[in-house]
C-alpha cells in the first residue's frame, strides 16, 4: 500500500510508530498473550497506561500538582455541555464567551442551556474570517470560553486575554502544537482526533481548585470531581483511543517535545503560506496575516475555472484530505503535528504548477 499524504482535518495523521505500536497491542498487549481490546480497564498493565497517559500530559505541558488530567468519552462536544455544569454557578450564572467560528458557536449553544451567555466578541459578521481582540472580560462572569485554532476557517488566537475569571480553553485542533504558558487555563479540553490520538477520548486538563463552586447538582458522567476522584476510571474508559494517546504523546516527548514540534509547524506553515501569498491562483479564507492557523490552512482558488485542473492535480499527487469543510467550501490542508514537510512540499509543488 502507498501511504497518502494525508490533510485530512481528523480523524487525521499520527505517527506511523503509533499505528505500528496499535496494531502489536491489539495483537498481543505487553506480551501478555490478551489483545489490548479484551484486557480488564483495571488490569496492573492497563492502569499503568491511564496513569503514564495522564502523567505525560502534565510533563509535557510544564504544569504542577494543581492541576489533574483526564481522559473522557463524548468527544469535545461533551465539554461544550461539561464546562458550564461544573463552572456556572447554579444561581445567576453568567459566562463569556467568544465566538470564532462553528465550534465556539456549539459552546454557546450548550452554555445558555445553564445561564446567561454573553458574547463578548465575534467575528460571524465576517464569516469567521479573523479573530476578535477588542475586549474585556470582568470578574461578573464565572469563566470565559474560548478556542484556541478554527478549525473550519484556518484562524488561530496567538496571544489569550488576560481575564479576570476562570480561563477555559478548546484546544481541540492545535493542542501540543506550540509552546504556551499552559498555567494561564484553568481548564483545557480537545478532542484526540487531531494531534493526539484516534477519536474516542477527550484530553481534559483542570485546574483542581476551580472545582465544587457552583451549588449545582451535577450529574455523575458531567462531574469532573468524581472522574478525578475515579483516576479517570468511573466508567470503563475508552481503551483504545487513551493507549494509542499515549503512544503519540510519548513520540512527541521523545522527538523533542512541544518546542520542536513548533519549529516543525512553523516550517510547514511557512512552506504553504508562501505559496498562497506569492501565486495568485489562490487566497486563504483568513483576512489578517496575524491570525492564519498553522495547524489548518483554508484556502480558495480565485479563478474557479482552475477547479478541475486542480482537483486533478493534487489526486494525482497521491494527496488526500484537502476538501473544505462544507460549511465554507474551497480547500483545507491540515498540518497536525504528525504530517511531515515532505507531504507539504508536495502540494506546494502542485499548486506551483497550476498555470
Ligand atoms: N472543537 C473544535 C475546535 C473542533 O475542531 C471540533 C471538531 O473538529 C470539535 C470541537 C468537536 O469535536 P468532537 O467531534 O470530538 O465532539
């Protein structure tokens, strides 16, 4: 089988050590004769995977004993819904939020289930096409949601407000992809499915403290005080997709870790922006240079009638992946931490050739 360069914006691109490594545990796990798939969750080998799965995270991200870590079912769409049951205060509550795109939008939605939501900046009015940085967030709120890369439109927030309540973040398309001050959260969540493993768990990162404050009944499978009192175990977790996490993240630590991931990301970005910017074949749907996504690049041809030449071009070239999201049509390279330059050079060289 020859490998596709894959741009798919996920499930996506891992590391071949990860597929490799999968199969083997679901052959045999540990040499212990029991394929991954049918070992006990509370198994001595299984527990080992959740705890070192939950430790790395906090080594990798350079944060203390505050803050715990889990991995959920329910995807990130679960955490629209989790955040405001164990951050709104159950009497008056009131958050913030900012709206970048569909994903914030599914945020919203869900928060103004439990409280009063109040949008305190949007880019809707220009189809998500940048990020808004004019304005503040009080200490009336109980949290403040954002979301750190758009997945949809190709924008990515540089720089988080300094707010004066709770940080939570959905990092669910550019986690482990550049160096942050992970402290600044309070709460970080993402899907797996982009830069740490299959779809079937949800990294959720907590400050402990922020916890137990609302005076709201919160049912069990939403309460993140008993998922960390349960090690992530209150219910028999999702495997697979926490051994296979694992997996990525312990070939992120040994290539260098988050910094030289960045280097990579940045050199791909480059590659691919410098394209877009110097042939005028195409644009990117991101209006200001400051916000381009280095992990999804939505872009668009400005003379349709190049479409089928293109389409062709980039099959042919053995890329996959690259459609838009229906939402918002054109295209969109996703670059997680897993595609190599190579495959970048690749399309960078099909769209040279578009003339
Ligand atoms: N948030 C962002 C930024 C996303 O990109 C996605 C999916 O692509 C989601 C949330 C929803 O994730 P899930 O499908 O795991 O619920």
């Amino acid at each position: 089988m020859s490998k596709k360069h894959n741009f798919s914006a996920g499930p996506c691109i891992l590391p071949e050590e990860v597929f490799q490594k999968s199969a083997e545990a679901i052959l045999d796990f540990n040499g212990s004769g029991l394929s991954l798939l049918e070992i006990s969750h509370r198994s001595k080998d299984f527990v080992a995977v959740m705890d070192e799965a939950r430790a790395i995270v906090k080594r990798l991200m350079k944060l203390g004993d505050d803050y715990e870590v889990l991995y959920l079912g329910g995807g990130a769409s679960l955490q629209f819904a989790m955040v405001p049951f164990n951050l709104m205060k159950s009497e008056n509550g009131k958050a913030a939020y900012l709206d970048t795109g569909t994903w914030a939008a599914g945020a919203i939605k869900e928060g103004k289930k439990l409280g009063t939501v109040d949008v305190v900046g949007s880019s809707k009015a220009e189809n998500y096409s940048s990020i808004p940085k004019d304005y503040k967030v009080g200490s009336e709120y109980d949290y403040f949601h954002c979301t750190s890369n758009n997945t949809i439109y190709g924008t990515q927030m540089r720089e988080f407000p300094k707010v004066d309540t709770l940080l939570v973040c959905d990092m669910s398309s550019d986690i482990f992809s550049r160096v942050i001050d992970f402290s600044q959260f309070d709460l970080i969540y993402a899907g797996a499915q982009k830069n740490m493993g299959p779809a079937g768990t949800t990294l959720v990162v907590i400050k402990k403290e922020i916890l137990g404050k609302t005076g709201r009944d919160i049912p069990s499978m939403l309460d993140y005080s008993l998922h960390i009192a349960k090690e992530s175990m209150y219910n028999t977790p999702p495997v697979f997709p926490v051994y296979a996490s694992l997996l990525t993240l312990q070939h992120l630590e040994n290539n260098g870790g988050i910094a030289a991931a960045e280097v990579r990301n940045e050199a791909k970005a480059k590659l691919i922006y410098g394209e877009i910017d110097r042939n005028p074949f195409f644009e990117t749907f991101c209006v200001k240079e400051e916000d381009r996504s280095l992990m999804n690049v939505s872009f668009k041809l400005t003379d349709e009638s190049k479409k089928e030449e293109f389409d062709n071009a980039w099959k042919e070239a053995g890329i996959s992946g690259l459609n838009g999201h229906r939402s918002l049509g054109g295209y969109r390279a996703s670059m997680y931490n897993a595609m190599p330059i190579e495959s970048v050079q690749v399309l960078v060289d099909v769209m040279k050739n578009l003339n």
